[in-house]
C-alpha cells in the first residue's frame, strides 16, 4: 500500500521532521510486523533519519553540505541555478527502509524521519510504502 504526504517547506533549505505523519501511515495501514519505505520524488530533495532532539544536529548537517557544496559554481547553475540543491539531494538520497515491529517503526531513542528540502520553499511530495 502507498500513501502520499503533502508537506510545505518554507526556507531555501530545511530538515522537516515527518516521523508523526509516517507513523500515522503505519497505524492506519494496520500492518503489525513488515517495511515502511519512505522516497521522494524530487531531484532537489532527500530522505534521512537522524536526531530531533537537539535541532543544531539538522542545522550543522545542512551548514556541513552548505560547506563541501557552495552554490553557484556548478555547470547546472548556468541553466537553473541549484546544482548545489541536486548534489545534496543525491549525496543524501531519495528514500530510507524502516523496520515495523507490533506495529511500530523501529526508530532508536534519538531517531526521526526527516524530509530535507535543498531548493525551497515548495510543496513537496513524500511516498510512504508499507509492506506486510
Ligand atoms: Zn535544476
């Protein structure tokens, strides 16, 4: 089964935690042990799990890509000005897997599902996969 989720971004780039809406999914789909694949079908945007707690965790990861990939510089750039946004968006890929377990996402302690947006803000689409 597979479900779309709407989410807004509202800066340029932004880490949006979307553990709750995935969760949702999960609980409405009814599967008790099985995957939760999450994907983006965006080539400016990207799938990962990391931290919530401490929201510097979000920041220092997009400062860290901000620092390695500058914007400007890259041969896309001279056709729509966010190559930086594609690189970062390929570097962190598209989709993560997570286990379901009494029904359940198998998250550790410090760990959220984030939809990080390099080229807003704009609405993007997430694709949530349950399989039993
Ligand atoms: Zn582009």
């Amino acid at each position: 089964m597979h479900k779309k989720i709407e989410i807004k971004s509202e800066r340029r780039e932004s880490m949006i935690d979307i553990t709750d809406d995935v969760q949702k999914i999960v609980d409405e789909s009814g599967v008790k042990d099985g995957l939760c694949n999450i994907f983006v079908p965006h080539a400016t945007a990207a799938i990962t799990l990391n931290e919530n707690a401490d929201p510097n965790v979000g920041a220092d990861i997009l400062d860290f890509l901000a620092k390695h990939i500058p914007k400007g510089t890259w041969r896309h750039d001279r056709i729509d000005g966010n190559a930086d946004a594609h690189i970062k968006a390929s570097i962190i890929g598209p989709s993560e897997t997570i286990p379901i377990s009494d029904g359940k996402l198998v998250l550790g302690t410090w760990q959220d599902i984030f939809l990080c947006c390099f080229d807003g803000p704009r609405k993007r689409d997430v694709v949530v996969s349950i399989l039993k």
